[in-house]
C-alpha cells in the first residue's frame, strides 16, 4: 500500500521470526545450519521469493519448520520490531549503492500512477505507521 510502503519486504523479515509450532525466532535459521543447508529470502515488486538448500536427509525437517512460517506465523509485536530493524538496516546499508540510487531514480521518473513508483524496501520511517 501506497501509505506503508515496505510493507511485503517487512512481512519477507517477519516470517522467519517464528511460528506457533516452532516460536524461537532462531529456531528455522539454526536447524538449517545443523543440517548442512542454508536460506533466504528476496521481496520484488510482484512477489516473494523464499528458498532454502538442505542436505536430501534432513529435507523432510527442515520443510516442516519452512512451511510454519506460511500455515501459522507468530507476528506478534517484538517480531514487528525487530523486522524493523531489519529492513532499516538494509536500507542504511544500500542506500548509497550506485544501482540502488539508479532503481530510486527509475521508480521516481515512471508514472506516478504506475505500481512501479513506489519505495519497494521500506526503512523505519515507512514502517513506523500506528496499523503496522
């Protein structure tokens, strides 16, 4: 939405702060490790992409703590605020990033009317609205 804007990139950091089955925000991230694999996640205009690799034993485990992040995430409040954090961070770090600078530039310069010309990543100011 055009008034929180971030938002689908904060929901991206959100998901992975836990579910009711698996609560520890730290839970997904570590078990992953343990089993020899790794993940992440991107937020694009159009949608979100999250992916994981695993070793083939350990796949049944670890889609079992992916898929919670879908059937029954936590969101509660100090997820919000860490995933804040988060995205803020992102932003800080990216800010002054050449191609970064481009895409702003492109977004700003397409139709004001377009789905394109809009602040995709969020930081703590577009996130800081009372609904969130």
């Amino acid at each position: 939405p055009r008034d929180r804007q971030g938002v689908a990139h904060l929901l991206e950091h959100m998901l992975f702060q836990g579910s009711v089955k698996y609560p520890s925000p730290t839970e997904y991230k570590t078990f992953l490790a343990a089993s020899g694999g790794s993940g992440n996640a991107g937020t694009a205009d159009q949608f979100t992409n999250y992916h994981f690799t695993v070793l083939p034993d350990n796949l049944e485990a670890v889609l079992d703590r992916w898929s919670q992040f879908f059937i029954a995430p936590t969101l509660d409040q100090s997820s919000i605020v860490s995933a804040i954090e988060a995205v803020n961070n992102e932003f800080l770090l990216k800010v002054q990033e050449d191609s970064r600078r481009l895409l702003v530039l492109q977004r700003y310069l397409s139709a004001e009317d377009s789905a394109y010309h809009h602040f995709s990543t969020g930081n703590a100011q577009t996130l800081s609205h009372p609904d969130i």
